[in-house]
C-alpha cells in the first residue's frame, strides 16, 4: 500500500502480514479487543459481548518498524 508510511523512518516500504496466536482456543490470528483488560476468576481476559477487529500488521523494510492497524471488524 503506497498510501502507508512508516511512523519510525518516513519510508513507504512498508510489507503487509498479520499477527500470529497460537494460544489455547487461538483462531490463528491476533484481534484488538475495544475498552481496558479485564480478567475473569481464572485469569483470562474477559471479551464475551466486547467489539473485536481484525489486526493489520505492517512492517517496513527499511528499518523493520512493524505499524498496527484495526480497520476491519472481526
């Protein structure tokens, strides 16, 4: 994407890719959970009923600043 500059460098180079999770349960990907952590009784976050979005993920060839974006909900 031309239009994406880095934030670190000034460089447009930026290499689209994604978040990785492979956590217990993990769909595969990372998602941005709206409003502050909060843990349920065994210490997990707490997300039933809270907007979650898609993470962007970009990183710059230049000097490998990775950017973050949630632009579409999940």
């Amino acid at each position: 994407m031309s239009s994406l500059r880095c934030t670190h460098c000034g460089e447009e180079s930026l290499e689209t890719g994604f978040i990785l999770d492979t956590g217990q349960s993990a769909s595969g990907f990372a998602e941005w959970v709206e409003g502050p952590l909060q843990r349920g009784v065994l210490g997990g976050a707490k997300i039933f009923r809270r907007p979650k979005w898609e993470i962007d993920a970009y990183r710059c060839r230049h000097c490998h600043h990775l950017e973050l974006f949630a632009n579409h909900p999940a």
